[in-house]
C-alpha cells in the first residue's frame, strides 16, 4: 500500500513539475517584453530561490551544511547552475519559446553522449541509434533555423543544455549522499555568484520596466522554485528514469502556452526536427528503464 502511494506521489509530483517548469520557461516572454534582459531575469531568480531555500531549511531545521572536501566541485556545479538558468531563460529573449523550449532540452541526449565519451556505463547500440537519431532532428531545427532567427538565443539554449547535462552527471556521480535541498542552497548561491559575475562583465543588465515586466520576472521565479524541489521530490519516490520519462512534457507544455499566450508558431521543420528529438530521448529513457532491476 505505501509503495503504491509512494509511486502516485511521486507521478504526481514528476507531472505537476514538468508543467510548473514548462510555464515558467513561456512566461519569461513576459519579463522581456517588458523590457527586462536575459542576464537580470536569472539574477533575480537565482537569488529568489536562494532565499526561499535558506528560509525552507532554517524552517525544518535541517542541515544547510555540506562536508568542506567539496567544496570545489560544489562550486563548480554551482557555476554549471548558473549558466543553465541563463540559458534556459535568457534564450528566451532573443528566440521563441518554443525554439528555445526544444534546444534546451537536447540536455538528455548531450548527457547519453557523455556518459560515452567518459565510459561512465555501457551503453546499448539502440542507445547509440537513438543518440544519432536526435541529431538528425537537432541539425534539422538548427538548419532551418540559422538565418531566420538571432543566433544569441540559439547560443544560450545550447549553452544550457550543455550546462545541465554536465552538472546531472556530477550530481550523481559525487553529491548521492548529500542532501538534496542542502546542495540546491549551495548550487543556487554558486550560480548566483556567477550571473552576478556575468552580469558586471559580460552581459547587459535591463530591469523591466512595466508592471507586466516585473510580473513575468517574479512568476519566473516563483515558478522555478516550486518545480526544482517538486522535480527532486519525484526522484525520491519513483527514480531518476521513470520521472525523466514523464518530465518530457515540460517543452510541449512550453510550447503550448507560447501558441496559447502569444500566438507563437514553431515552423514546420522546426516542429518536425523537435519531435525527433523527443521522441528519440523518450526511446532512450524506455530503454533505460528496460533495463532497470525490478524493485524488492
């Protein structure tokens, strides 16, 4: 019976979080077309995380601490954060939602790649064909894309994927032990560090100046804070595998609300190119979870 329960909470929790991030991604559109850059809506979302965060962990009275020989890769992770905010959500600003949507979440098949490349885990021949099969469907987007839309948010929704794919196999591989929200705290301020730092150097800080501006920056925020822990929450009941099957809604919920919202339209080959894509990562996941032991 508490299996049961464990595995209805956890979908739930997986489905609920899926969407929440998906909104999030569309109403980004908001803050920027209220005159908000890339850079400023990742700082102030970064920093609301870490003070819901830190308020969270001091409310449960648990632990905020991690052990100080980790330091230097929670660091690492930390700027690996900060960059996937920013790209996730900065990309927004230059592409569609739905583009932006389909690029970003190319981080599963980058992950497959390098978990290849560094051997981490044998990896099947319909693995392999499916990594290729994605590509195709990535070069097809990128094709028709290249031309037609500003390159920097192409840029910055690769650069988050990338980004994302090397901080999950750091994560698992170095951070099992640690707790989850703990670490959230430290990666959140690491990130924070970093955008602050790209924001002073690199990028060019707008804040939004329209009420609509800052509504979209703080739903940004609100958004991202409640799916990250709800997304955690899923891999604790049901395992990475099964809650990244169903977290593939999270583009397509994007990508509807940018129709819904903003009469964005993806082209067709850029329609067809992420369906590839997706399709090719669910077949990965199946794959995958094929091939997982059956649980006691």
């Amino acid at each position: 019976m508490d299996k049961n329960r464990d595995q209805f909470m956890g979908l739930a929790a997986v489905i609920l979080s899926a969407v929440v991030l998906g909104v999030a991604v569309a109403v980004s559109r908001y803050a920027f077309d209220g005159g908000a850059s890339g850079i400023a809506v990742a700082v102030f979302r970064s920093v609301f995380i870490v003070v819901v965060l830190a308020a969270g962990l001091k409310a449960y009275n648990r632990t905020m601490k991690i052990p100080p020989a980790l330091f230097w890769m929670v660091s690492l992770n930390g700027v690996l954060m900060g960059l996937m905010a920013y790209g996730n959500i900065g990309s927004v600003e230059f592409i569609s939602v739905g583009l932006a949507s389909l690029l970003f979440f190319t981080f599963p098949i980058i992950i497959a790649v390098l978990v290849m490349i560094l051997r981490i885990e044998q990896v099947s021949m319909m693995k392999v064909g499916a990594v290729m099969v994605a590509f195709v469907g990535l070069a097809i987007m990128l094709g028709v894309s290249f031309g037609n839309v500003d390159g920097r948010g192409t840029v910055l929704a690769l650069m988050g994927s990338v980004a994302t794919a090397a901080n999950a196999i750091l994560v698992a591989r170095h951070f099992r032990q640690i707790d989850v929200l703990a670490l959230t705290l430290h990666f959140s301020i690491g990130a924070t560090l970093s955008l602050v730092a790209i924001a002073i150097f690199l990028a060019e800080v707008r804040w939004p100046d329209t009420l609509g501006g800052w509504s979209g920056t703080v739903w940004v925020a609100i958004f991202q804070a409640i799916g990250t822990p709800l997304y955690f929450y899923a891999i604790t009941k049901i395992g990475a595998l099964k809650a990244g099957m169903v977290v593939n809604i999270q583009p397509v919920t994007s990508i509807f609300l940018a129709w819904l919202l903003f009469n964005e339209v993806l082209s067709s080959l850029q329609a067809l190119g992420g369906v590839v894509v997706l399709v090719s990562i669910v077949f990965m996941q199946w794959a995958d979870l094929r091939r997982e032991p059956p649980a006691d």
